[in-house]
C-alpha cells in the first residue's frame, strides 16, 4: 500500500490574471537545473452565454522549497487555435517531455458542437525557449476520433522509456448519456505506443476495469516503485458525480509491463480531507521524482477550481 502525507494547497491561481482567474486543472511537472516548473489548465471569467474557455500557463517554484513562488507566466504558453480547429476554445496541458534541446507539450484541445456541448482531441506543440512557450507541430490532432474511438481523446500522460519507445495514457470517450435532458460523457484510459513520439498506435480498449456505474477515468500518472510499475488514476460515477458522495477519487493499478494493470483502489493511499480545499474530491494526480522525494500534484473540490496542493510518497 502506498502512504502519502498531504502537505496542503500549493498554488491558487486567485485572479492573478484576467485568463487565470480561477482553476489549475491536471498540474505536470518539468524539472529544470534551478526550479520545478508545474504547468496547469484555467480559465478566465465565464463568458456571457455561459460557456467557458480554457488556457495553460505555468508556476515555477524553488526546487528546495516549493512553497516558494519565483514566478507565474505572464500569458498562456500556447494561444488558442483558429476558428473552426480543434483546439479553438481551449488548450489543457497534459504533458511536457524533453526531446533533445526541445520540449514538447501534450495538450488537450477543446472545441464546442451542437448536439453535446465541448468534443475533445490531443495535439502537441513545441517550444525552443526552455519551456516558455509553444507552437504547434501543425493545426489538426495527432490523436483524435477513429473508427473504435468515435468520441472524445484528452488528457494525454506520455512517458519515455527510450529514443523510439513512447508510450501514451489518454482518456478516451466511450458513450455519451442524457440526463434530465443534458449530455454527459462517459470515458476511460486507454493507451497508445510510439516511436517518434508524433504518430501513435493505438490498443482501443481499457486499460483500467469499471468500479462504478457508468464510470469516468482520466489522469493516468504511471512510476515505478518498489519493483513494479504504479498508476494513480482519478475516477468518479457518470452521473450526478458534482458532489462529495460521487465525485472524483484517485485509484491505483500495478503492472509488470505496463501493458497489464491489475486495479486496487485500496492501496492508493490517499483520500479526501475532513475538511477544506480537498475535502469532496481529488483528481488529476501527477506523480514525479525530486531530488529524492517522490511528490504528487492533484486537484480538488470543484475539479481544481481553487488550486492544485501536493503530497509526499512515505517509505
């Protein structure tokens, strides 16, 4: 069983900028030689009608304190895409790899439709300025609907293992619901391979077994630890889950090839608060090395909308 101690909220994005003024959603981690620099999905104020944008930015902190903020990104890292792309109401950042003196950013791009409110695909972006910002490899997906994947692809968690061994957890839409007249997607991780890190194939079929009715998962944050390959996963009910009874937990799987997870919820250890930021749900979780301590980023009530905290692995 794993063991974590919460060491509280660790970023709120507070208002701090017209495009940041609440949530920090599915927080990831880059270390750099002089701070960790987390970057995070927000939004600005609701727009008349309701509806929403979305845009990623970044928090460096000091590596030997992270409860130290050196700076905050004066504008999102990438700009939102044309009119009528994929990515034209919102990027989310998932996840930032190095690629030689490059970095490159897995995000998920939103775009709104008539019949369900928001479709989702993955794209992917560069940045030559040590992480600051990107541009995009080209204005489609480099994973989005296919013939066994007709819905929604988004938060893509890539991981490295060699020059030309990639692997991707992503959600992937299985079915949307109607609910008192109201869609409501259902979706699970799934997972792909590559060996460029730019075209992916694809397993399309779950990785994770349902727990729940109708359940949604999402946030893969695979690491190995004491022999075996670990995931923390967020998971909640399909519906009337925007509450404390139903809303977002965090999982956890082994695996021995990262092909095979056997699901075991009870060992994750961690759960929500009694009280405060993370007291109805947590979700997002983001597992990562520094200098010697394994620390995880997630969210909390609301989907993040205050902030995200972090926590330590114990031995």
């Amino acid at each position: 069983m794993l063991h974590w101690r919460k060491l509280g909220m660790l970023f709120r994005p507070a208002g701090r900028l017209p495009w940041m003024h609440e949530f920090a959603q599915v927080p990831t981690s880059l270390l750099l030689p002089d701070r960790l620099r987390v970057y995070f999905s927000c939004r600005p104020q609701r727009e008349a009608d309701g509806s929403c944008l979305s845009y990623s930015g970044f928090v460096d902190l000091d590596r030997s304190d992270p409860q130290t903020v050196l700076e905050v990104s004066p504008e999102p890292v990438l700009e939102l895409g044309e009119a009528g792309c994929f990515d034209q109401f919102g990027v989310m950042a998932g996840s930032v790899v190095a690629v030689g003196d490059e970095f490159w950013l897995y995000y998920c791009g939103w775009s709104r439709r008539v019949a369900v409110p928001y479709d989702w695909a993955i794209g992917l972006a560069v940045s030559r300025d040590g992480g600051r910002s990107f541009s995009r490899r080209g204005r489609g997906p480099i994973v989005g609907p296919s013939l066994d994947e007709p819905y929604l692809q988004a938060c893509p968690i890539v991981r490295r293992l060699g020059e030309d061994d990639w692997h991707m957890w992503y959600l992937s839409g299985t079915t949307w619901l109607q609910v008192a007249g109201h869609p409501e997607s259902v979706y699970v991780i799934m997972h792909a391979s590559s060996s460029d890190g730019v075209h992916w194939a694809r397993d399309a079929q779950p990785v994770i077994p349902a727990r729940v009715d109708f359940e949604c998962q999402t946030s893969a944050s695979t690491f190995a630890w004491q022999g075996r390959q670990r995931m923390l996963f967020s998971y909640r009910h399909g519906v009337d889950f925007r509450n404390s009874e139903r809303g977002y937990r965090i999982g956890h799987a082994v695996s021995d090839d990262l092909l095979r997870w056997q699901r075991d919820d009870d060992a994750a250890g961690i759960a929500p608060s009694a009280a405060g930021w993370d007291s109805q749900m947590i979700c997002y979780p983001h597992v990562f090395d520094l200098d010697g301590r394994t620390l995880m980023l997630y969210c909390g009530n609301e989907f993040g909308r205050e902030g995200f905290g972090w926590a330590e692995l114990l031995a």
